[in-house]
C-alpha cells in the first residue's frame, strides 16, 4: 500500500512507467502481453533493447555489380520457368563469361577509339620531280688528290683528278705527273705513290687541266673544297655553277665568332662527317686512303638530296 502511494504521489515516476509501457506496446519482438490486465506496481516492466539505426548509408553498386545482378536475376527467372534449362551455377558461370566478354569489347573499343584520336593525320608528300636526261647532263662532280713539294711537303701540287657524272659514273681519272721533285707523297690519305706518277698511265699536267676544262664547260660544278681543287688544276669556275658542300650553309657549323681569327659564325665539316650523317655512307675509313672518285659521288649524293633548298638559295 506504502509503494502504490509513493508511485501516485511522484509524476517523475509515472511518466516513466508510461514510457515503459508504451515501448513495450510498440515492440513487435517482445512477448505478447495481456493488454486487459493492468501493470501493478511492483511488477517491473522488462526493458526490450531497440534496434540501433545504422546511420551509415549503403554504398551504391558499380555498373559492374549491376549488370552481374540483373544477369543473375534473369538466370534465376529463366531457370524457374523452364526446367530444361541448365543449373544456376553452370548459368552463372555462362553469364559471368559473357559478361567479361562483354567488357574486354568495350575496353577495347574504347581503345581503339582513343589511338584513332591521337593518330596523327596522314598528308599527301609530293615527291620531288624527276630529273631528265637534259638536266642530268648538266652536273658533274670533281675532286682531286695532291702531293707535297717544297721543305716540309707544304706546297700542293695536283696528283689525279677525277670527275663523275650525275649518275655516280666516272667520266674522266688521271694520274698526273709531277715536274717539281716531290718532297711528301701523302700515300696515307692520297694513296698516291713514286710509281704512280712514274707509270706510263701517267698524264702531264697540261694534257690533265685541257681535259678537265673541256668536261667542265657549260656544266654545274660540284664538290667539296672546291677552293683547293681549284688552286692545283690552275682552273676558275662561273661562282653561279658552283656547288660546294663546304661552302653550303646548313651543312656547315655555327661557331663563336670570337673563337677563331677571320670571324666566321660557321666552318665547314668533313666530307666524311657529312657523308654519315647526312647519308649514312661510309668513306675515307681509318688506314685507307681516300679515293677522288668515292668523294667526288658522295658529294654529288648530298647536293642530289638538299637540291631542291638548294637551288632556291641561289
């Protein structure tokens, strides 16, 4: 009686018996209680613990994952209606397969798509015309070998000459002999020798410098080092038939004025440098001496493949 008392007299007290009540009226899991009979006051009623919320929001399936439900569900419909189907796991198996078949096409199509993206576009290369015969006729390639005279061998005096036409063929090759004693024969780079200029096949200077001035009549000179050549055969040459490798600007070097004496922005590079570089030919190799007919075709090869810049230069 004392306990019925203290419950009536204290609000706190009710209000938490109705809360109790009330929770255990709206838990669906808790047992069933008698609704008619109310709860006296000595009986406790049984706290039930309410499902925690997750506050953590699911994640969202992949496309991937997508796909691989709807196949499965699809699998699981069809082998519900139709007996005669195969097993789920065979279709599983199946669908999965088609599935990474089905992906590995589109990857590679998007592939595809992104080099042909990129792929630069191809433009049509006009190639340069042909030369004619005519204008064939009109080039012809020299170069010439020398010996030394005088103290020392310093004194150049020309030793054969050899001229090609534009088709790398040898239009005239002489040894000539030398009137003054000669003191260096330069064998290691002219290959020339005492027997050569003493051999019968042996021309004057005279009979070597008429020939080369009647093939270079009305023609377009090319060479390398020129200058030289010039200078042993006593020859001159029209400066608007010249083409000399040595003297062509984009074969040259750019160097420092300041570092050298006349002032020069570029310097001439070796046939042999240009050759490689600019051919891939290989000539005037280390212990061989150097032939006048293979230097007179390698020149002739590097004005043949700049030709076109070239002569619009001029």
């Amino acid at each position: 009686m004392c306990q019925l008392q203290l419950l009536t007299a204290c609000p706190t007290i009710k209000a938490n018996a109705r809360l109790r009540r009330s929770r255990q009226w709206k838990d669906q899991s808790s047992e069933n209680l008698n609704t008619n009979n109310a709860p006296t006051a000595n009986a406790t009623p049984s706290k039930t613990a309410t499902p925690k919320k997750n506050s953590r929001r699911k994640r969202r399936p992949t496309k991937k994952e997508q796909k691989q439900q709807q196949l499965e569900s699809d699998c699981c419909d069809s082998s519900s209606t139709d007996s005669t189907l195969p097993s789920s796991d065979e279709s599983l198996s199946s669908n999965s397969k088609q599935l990474k078949k089905t992906n590995s096409t589109q990857r590679s199509q998007r592939s595809k798509n992104s080099k042909k993206a990129t792929r630069p576009k191809i433009v049509n290369i006009i190639s340069a015309p042909a030369v004619s015969a005519e204008e064939k006729a009109n080039y012809i390639a020299l170069d010439c070998e020398m010996v030394g005279i005088g103290p020392g061998g310093y004194q150049s005096r020309l030793a054969r000459v050899s001229l090609v036409n534009w088709d790398g063929e040898t239009v005239y090759d002489a040894l000539v002999q030398v009137v003054e004693k000669v003191t260096d024969y330069r064998t290691f780079v002219s290959g020339i020798t005492e027997e050569d200029l003493l051999s019968d096949e042996a021309v004057t200077f005279d009979e070597a410098q008429s020939a080369v001035t009647i093939l270079l009549q009305d023609k377009i000179l090319v060479g390398h080092g020129l200058k030289n050549d010039f200078h042993v055969l006593g020859l001159t040459h029209p400066w608007y038939a010249i083409r000399d490798t040595a003297k062509y600007e984009p074969f040259m070097k750019a160097v420092d004025p300041s570092s050298n004496p006349t002032g020069a922005t570029h310097i001439p590079k070796k046939l042999k440098v240009l050759a490689k570089d600019k051919l891939g030919m290989l000539i005037q190799e280390e212990g061989k001496p150097h032939s006048p007919e293979e230097d007179a075709m390698a020149a002739l090869e590097l004005y043949k493949k700049h030709r076109g810049k070239w002569e619009k230069a001029m």
